[in-house]
C-alpha cells in the first residue's frame, strides 16, 4: 500500500481528521481530536498506529513489517513498513488503532460512532 491510499483508507473512518500538529511532514489522523495513526511525509513507508499492548507483541513477532514505533510509547504503537505489507494487514491494523482510540471516549461520544 501507498502513502496516498493509506491516507485516502484513514479518512474514510467516520469523523476522522488529519491535521500537521509537529512539524510541515509529520501528518496525523485523528477522531475526536485523538490521534489513531501518524506518518512522516520524508519516510511515508513507515506508518504509525496505536495498538493493545498484548497485540503489539504479537504482531511484531509474527510480522518483520511490525515493529515499535519510533518517537511514540512503545508498549501501545506499532509502527508498519506499509509497502512491504498486504492492503488487508495495513487495513487491519488501522481499524484496530481507529477501534483502540474511540473504546476510551465516553460512552456519550462513542454513540455517535455506533459502539
């Protein structure tokens, strides 16, 4: 997957946003101003999501493409070699970030989003 269809699959979430709140090349998305994956613009190959602690291990065991994420909390963000990976995995891995970041809103504003 491209830079350019990762974009395009993490817009798609419902209420999703992007936005440059680091620098002029550090892209991130977000729902209700949380954010659920990150890219550097000067290296789009790497991607960033947030992950379970549990499943981040997992999945950087089982997946050479899956390792911490540089510049973030390690225990909760995977960073992904998105060229190197299936469209499937890459979206996956997204939803999970996507589902990671709205299970810790409130109740109140997770109804709006259907959880």
């Amino acid at each position: 997957m491209n830079i350019e269809d990762a974009r395009i699959y993490c817009l798609s979430k419902c209420g999703a946003t992007e936005d440059f709140p680091f620098d002029e090349t550090t892209l991130v998305f977000r729902v209700e101003r949380k954010i659920f994956a990150c890219v550097d613009l000067m290296n789009t190959s790497w991607f960033c999501v947030k992950c379970d602690a549990d499943l981040a291990i997992e999945l950087r065991d089982s997946y050479p493409t899956i390792v911490p994420a540089w510049h973030w909390n390690k225990k909760y963000w995977n960073q992904l070699d998105i060229e190197r990976m299936s469209d499937e995995m890459v979206c996956k891995c997204i939803d999970h970030s996507y589902d990671e970041v709205l299970k810790k809103l409130p109740k109140k504003v997770r109804t709006k989003y259907g959880r």
